[in-house]
C-alpha cells in the first residue's frame, strides 16, 4: 500500500490472505482487514486507519494541559 492509497485488495487462496493479516496484525500497522467474499478467489480488502496518529494527538494534548 502506498502513501497515497487508502484501500488495497489482495484477491488470493484463504491460506495466503490469512497470512497477509495475520503479519499486518503482528506488526501492529495502521491497517483494518476484512475478507470480500464476492468471486473468487474471495478477497482481502485492506484500509488505512489513523489510530496511532489519533493517539499521538491524544498524549501531546494531555502533555500540554499539566
């Protein structure tokens, strides 16, 4: 995925798409997962997420305001 995409499907067997989530699960990436089960092979639809950014929001904002 690049910096300028936001989704990226990974059409694939069952076996290589668990494999691909389970590694963006492991490396704690700013990523969401879901399986597309339209066609086959069904497939891995991925999506950026801002969850560490919102959350260096958050900790700047609390350092600010002691």
């Amino acid at each position: 995925m690049t910096s300028n995409h936001e989704v990226w499907r990974f059409k694939a067997r069952e076996a290589d798409r668990r494999h691909v989530e389970d590694s963006i699960r492991q490396g704690r990436h700013d990523v969401d997962c879901c399986t597309e089960r339209k066609g086959s092979p069904h497939g891995l639809v991925c999506t950026k997420n801002q969850v560490s950014y919102a959350r260096r929001v958050a900790q700047r904002w609390a350092a600010s305001t002691i």
